[in-house]
C-alpha cells in the first residue's frame, strides 16, 4: 500500500512509524527533518492533497493536523475517491469552534462546565460583566483554533481581563467555568458507529515544571495514568464519548478517525473540556509506542466501517514523551539552532525521537519550530519509562533548549500510596518497640517521668539540688561505617554499646557524668528484631553507667538509604559540678600523659578498616589475632566511667582526651592551652595484635595509622607528676605512661 500522512510534526513522524509494515510506503506530507519520503505540499490545500494523492496512487490518507480538518481536506479527498481516516469538515467543528462544541454537548447531555459565548464589538466587556456575576472562577477560551495556545486559566482578575481583550481580537471568545481535578486524555478510533479506547494519557500543557507558565501545545505526555481506571474508561465511553459518536450519526456527521476528549475528573465525576478531531501532540507519540495492532490495519478499518470487527490491542506497558522546544517558546520560538545527539539519543534501548519542529539541510538537524523533538520511552512502569526517556532527552543539545523535568509527576505521587507502600512498616517499628520495652525500662529510675515508645522524655532533675553549682552539658555523635560491619555479621548488640559508650567518654572528658541518653536510627527498613537488638545494647551500655535511656527515635527511610543499610546516632546529657569542669586551668610543661588500653578501634577508621580488610572473610582468625576478624572489628567500644570515677571524685585528673577520629594527634591538642606541647614516646605502650595486623597488611606508615587509629590508647590523661602513684592507685588497671607536656606551640609530637 501507498498510504500518505498529512502534516509536519512529532505526531506525524510517530504515525509514520506506526504505519511502516514490509512492501508498504509511508509518505509524509509536508513532512519534517526526521519524516521519510517528504512532499513539499500545503497540507491545508484541498487541491495540492488530492493532486499528489492522484500523482501518487494513494490508496490510503492519514490526516494530522485539525488546520487541515478545517480546510475540508479531508471532504475534498472523499469526494475524489480516496480513502481518508479522519472526521469530515462538519465533524470536526467540536474541535474547530468550542461554542459549537458546546451547543452539541447541551443537545445530546454531555456533562461540562457552565459557560457562555461572546462575539462582536463589545465581547470582552460583556465577557468581564458575565464573570463578575457568576459565583465560580472562569476559563478564557478563544472560540476557533489556536494551537493549543488559545486557553488562559487566569490566577486573578486582572490575568482574567488581559485575556480577554487579546482574544477578543481574533474573534468569538468563551467562558467557561474553571473545573479542579486531574486531567485525563481519553483518545478513541471511530468508525461512525463503533469505538475503540486507547489507554487513557495525561498531558502536560504549561511551558514550566510544576504546571505553571502560559499553555502550550503541549510539553509532554504519559500513559496509561491510573486516575482513569477500566472502569472509569467504561464510564466516560457510556456517558461522553458513546452519545456524541451517536450524537454526530443522527446528525447527519458521522465521525470517522481519531476523536480525543479532553476530561477533567471532578468530584462530581469526569466532565468534558474539550475535544480534538484528531491524535493529540505529544499524546500521538506516547499512544502509538504502546500500540500492538498495526496503525494501517485499525485505520482501513475505521474506514471500511468494520472497527467492532478488529481487534485494536495494546502492550503491557508505560509511555512517557518528554518534549524539547526552542528558545522563546511558546511566545516567539527561535529557528536555526543545530541540533547534536540525535544519534546517540536514539541508540538508548526502547526509546523513539519523534521530530517536530526540525529541518535537515545537508546532513545538518537545525530547529524550525516551536516544539522541536518528542522523546518517547517505554517500560514496565512510568519509573522506567521516564528514566529512559530523561535519559536520551539529555543526550540532546541545541542552544536554548526548554524542556520540562516533570513529565509524569504528579502520576508518581499519586501511585506512591500509604506509609506501607513507601516502605515504612508501622507495625514493624511498634513491634521492635515492644521486642525492647524491657531492657529500656530498666533503666529508668523513680525520677523518669516520660515512658517507652516517646521520641523524647522527662526526667525529674530535683537530683540537681545535691549540687553545689551543676553544669550542664551535652554531647552527639554517631557509630558511622561500623554499622557496615555489624550488618555483614549479622549482629547488632556492640553497636548499641559502641554509641553509648562514645558518647560517655566524650561527656568525660568534661568532667562530666551521664544523665540520661537519647537514640537515632534511621533505616532503609525497619527490621525490629535489629532495632531492638541494638536498642537492647544502648539499654545495657546504659544500665552499666546508671544513665537513663529516655527516649529516641527509629527512622524509616527508603530511598534514602539503600536496602539493607542504617545508621546509628546518639545524645547524651551529663552533669559536672562547675569548679570540677576538664580541662583545668592549671595545665603546664612537666605534666605526665598516662594512658588508658582501648577495646579495639572502638568507632573511628572504619571506612579505611573495611577497604584494608575487603578481600578477607569476617569468619576468618588471620595470623597474630586470637579470635575471628569480625570478632575484633566489631569490639564494643569500651566505657572509662567506673574506672575514672573515683580519680575524677578526687581531683586527680587535669584533663582527658577521647581518641576518636584523628587519633593522638588531633584529640589530645584540643585540650591543651596554647603554650603547651605533648611529647609521647612511640614505644611507651605494647600496640595491640590487631593494630599490628592493620599496620602489617595497609603498609602506611606511623603517622597516618596514628592519625586514623587510636592505636591502642583510646583515653589519655593529664595529671601532675605528684599525682601519679594516686592516680594509678584509684584506676584499678595497668597505665600507659605516654610522655609529658613541654613548653611549645599546641600540639603533638612522637619521639
């Protein structure tokens, strides 16, 4: 077959291809940069068709645009024998004049907004009167065609009566009553008695992302959309779409081709807009890339009168078209601008590029329109479909390219549904809370008013009166990469311990000692038996420091975090009596550092740690260690409180430094007073088997391990040298003698 499509845009370069069988020619009429087999005709010349129709021996005639529907192309074509998918001139007035659209759907019942047409001299000011005594706002239509650029729905009165002067211009101007709701597209192929549906699409017509700026004709489309369900579908083919094909018949217009209702699903049920007599643009692009049936068989079809005969079938799928236009679009659009990408866009998989506003001049695609090319994707869903297309659409490039990041957005959140169905289980995190209950409560003392279950809490602070003058003081931190670990063995307690006990032994080093601890979990997913396993290890890390467990909060947050992953935070509240606050004033060159074994790494390295050990199972016990690796990653990291208690009760410790990330040589300056440096000796204390693996198997040198790592030390003191029998006497372990202060700039330095 010969068939011919009349037109110049994205919708009829996506026909073309949806006619393109073996043995068959497409020829487009006139065509554009990306269409085959061009003929330079006026598609609204009824003379120039029916001429290249005969020259051509056209045995089929698709038409596009509604400028050539209101040419009577399409009458001028059936008179000279040739078949013609596409309504006559007089059918497709519900397109071509909206007060005659109107008129029909008062006749036959068709549910619509309230209106009212003006025509003549004085049409805006009895317009602008009209409107000022209706109890609802209005949409400003202009009577006939318009592109698609004919429809101002204005925010205020004065947007209001701009529109109307303007299009009162240019003729005959409508009024019509501003409906709220979603819209939908529901496109149908007719062949004056029967309909097909086609899945039901949404457009998208403002210039700008979130649906704002002037309309267009149109910067994108999506389908199906789930606003418009079978059943729906079935509602609107019984009450709009079924009478006006009859409506049409008994008039003596029978519809043949593409009828597009435009639909706004109000709360009183969905309700007619507007109609096109033909494929929507971009609609056309995204419909045709979900069609099974060929285009050419549906189409002879329609034409012979045999619709309820074929069976028009669609792919399980989602379309999404994504529009380009040029600079200054909708307004005063630019032309000449090369096009670069074409070709690597279109080899992305399941994608179409549909010209539009192109021309090809040499081998060179420059713009030539307003809306230059239609990126059309498929897949499972509109994620998919979308992703895709963004992805080739960005793949394009033209001076001044506009194109909306939106396409589909509000389909998304709308399909987003419940809590549940974003992956927050609620049911699941009151479940971890009561997997937990116990071992929170018992740590709770008679002066805890808040209970379990509460993101924070209250607790009695009458205990303070014991103080001469009580300070206040707070500290937050995290467990960071170690959660990596914990969550590849599979166990969780240590982490409960690692943030409490970090946070302890940063209120320590204040002089502090522990009031009450508030935890953060934030997750891909609750698990609860996790939760409450690491919620069970801060209530026993707790327990041990007589610090109560107040409260916290358990953070649902799918896509935030990947699958599987999580992350645990803490605050912890301490008290210190003021004249006991660390450091002390009193520290000078002389003073004895003196440390404290660590448990491990305890919670800083872990991201250089994990990247040392990829290559080794956490189950394997590697040489110089004792126990299995994961067993020595994942040591609690240890509490100094009962230790330092009574040394600290006794005034003998100046000052503490935490070794956390940085190591020595950035925790311990942060105590120090200006003047005085820290000397240590590097062979002062044995480095712990693991610390020795780490520095075997990395090969980094001293000064780097001893800026990540703590080495071995996690907690040194500062005491005078009078002190130190005293101090060793009240902290009931063996002590790391690291060195002394010494005159100099702050700072640390290994010897």
């Amino acid at each position: 077959m010969k068939i011919l499509v009349l037109g110049s845009g994205g919708r009829e370069h996506a026909m073309a291809r949806a006619l393109e069988r073996p043995g068959d020619r497409i020829i487009v009429a006139p065509g554009n940069g990306g269409t085959p087999d061009r003929r330079d005709i006026d598609p609204c010349s009824p003379g120039q068709v029916v001429a290249l129709c005969r020259e051509e021996q056209i045995d089929l005639v698709l038409i596009g645009p509604e400028s050539a529907l209101a040419a009577g192309v399409s009458d001028a074509l059936r008179a000279a024998g040739f078949p013609v998918f596409g309504p006559s001139q007089a059918a497709a007035r519900l397109e071509t004049s909206k007060s005659h659209c109107r008129e029909f759907a008062a006749r036959h019942g068709l549910p619509s907004p309230r209106n009212k047409t003006f025509s003549g001299p004085g049409a805006a000011e009895e317009a602008r009167a009209w409107a000022e005594a209706q109890d609802f706002p209005v949409v400003v239509k202009a009577d006939g065609l318009a592109s698609g650029k004919g429809v101002v729905v204005p925010e205020n009165k004065s947007e209001r009566d701009e529109a109307l002067a303007r299009l009162a211009k240019s003729g005959p101007i409508l009024l019509e009553e501003r409906l709220t709701g979603p819209e939908v597209s529901l496109l149908v192929f007719s062949d004056g008695i029967s309909v097909a549906a086609m899945p039901p699409a949404q457009d998208h017509k403002r210039i700008y992302e979130g649906d704002r700026g002037p309309n267009t004709g149109g910067m994108g489309a999506y389908a199906p959309t789930k606003i418009c369900p079978p059943e729906m579908v079935g509602h609107i083919l019984d009450t709009i779409i079924g009478p006006t094909i009859a409506g049409l018949a008994a008039e003596g217009t029978p519809y043949v081709g593409v009828l597009y209702a435009g639909l706004m699903m109000t709360a009183d049920g969905p309700k007619l807009i507007e109609y096109n007599c033909r494929f929507g643009d971009p609609e056309a692009q995204t419909l045709l890339a979900l069609l099974a049936t060929p285009l050419r068989d549906i189409a002879l079809a329609c034409v012979e009168g045999r619709l309820d005969k074929e069976s028009v079938r669609w792919n399980e799928a989602t379309a999404c078209t994504v529009v380009l236009a040029a600079a200054g679009y909708p307004e005063s659009p630019r032309t000449g601008d090369k096009i670069e990408g074409l070709e690597k866009a279109a080899a992305h998989p399941q994608v179409a590029i549909s010209h539009a506003g192109t021309t090809a001049t040499h081998g060179v695609t420059v713009t030539s329109g307003g809306r230059v090319l239609g990126i059309t994707a498929i897949g499972a869903d509109l994620e998919v479909a979308r992703t895709r297309a963004y992805g080739a659409a960005h793949d394009i490039h033209f001076d001044g390219c506009q194109l909306r990041r939106d396409i589909g957005w509000r389909e998304l959140a709308r399909t987003a549904g419940g809590y549940a169905a974003s992956g927050v289980d609620i049911d699941e995190g009151h479940r971890a809370v009561s997997l937990l209950k116990k071992k929170v409560e018992a740590t709770h003392s008679t002066g805890v008013l808040g209970g379990i279950g509460s993101f924070g809490g209250a607790l009695d602070a009458s205990a303070l009166k014991n103080f001469e003058h009580p300070v206040l003081l707070g500290t937050t931190d995290g467990v960071g990469t170690k959660v990596m670990l914990a969550s590849a063995a599979g166990r969780y307690t240590s982490i409960g311990h690692d943030i409490v006990n970090h946070c302890i032994n940063d209120l320590l080093v204040q002089g502090a000692f522990p009031l009450f601890f508030l935890d953060y979990i934030a997750s891909s997913s609750i698990s609860a038996s996790r939760i409450a396993e690491i919620v069970g290890g801060m209530a026993e890390a707790c327990a041990d420091a007589k610090c109560v467990l107040l409260g916290g909060e358990t953070a649902e947050m799918p896509g935030v975090y990947c699958p599987g992953e999580f992350d645990v935070a803490g605050t912890m509240v301490g008290v210190a009596e003021k004249k006991r606050l660390l450091p002390r004033p009193d520290l000078q060159a002389g003073d004895l550092l003196l440390g404290m074994a660590s448990s491990g790494l305890h919670t800083n390295g872990y991201s250089l740690v994990r990247k040392i050990f990829r290559g080794l199972p956490l189950e394997a016990t590697p040489a110089g260690l004792d126990t299995t690796l994961g067993d020595a990653l994942l040591a609690p990291h240890r509490s100094y409180l009962e230790l330092l208690r009574p040394a600290l009760d006794r005034g003998l410790v100046k000052a503490l430094a935490h070794l956390t990330g940085g190591g020595v040589f950035d925790n311990l300056p942060r105590v120090l007073p200006e003047d005085c440096a820290a000397e240590i000796e590097r062979a002062a204390w044995p480095v712990s088997p693991l610390f020795q693996l780490i520095a075997e198997v990395s090969g980094l040198p001293d000064d780097e391990l001893f800026r990540t790592f703590n080495m071995g030390v996690g907690l040194v003191m500062v005491c005078a040298p009078p002190d130190e029998a005293a101090l060793r006497a009240a902290i009931k372990e063996p002590l790391f003698l690291l060195g002394h202060l010494t005159t100099g700039p702050r700072g640390v330095r290994m010897v």
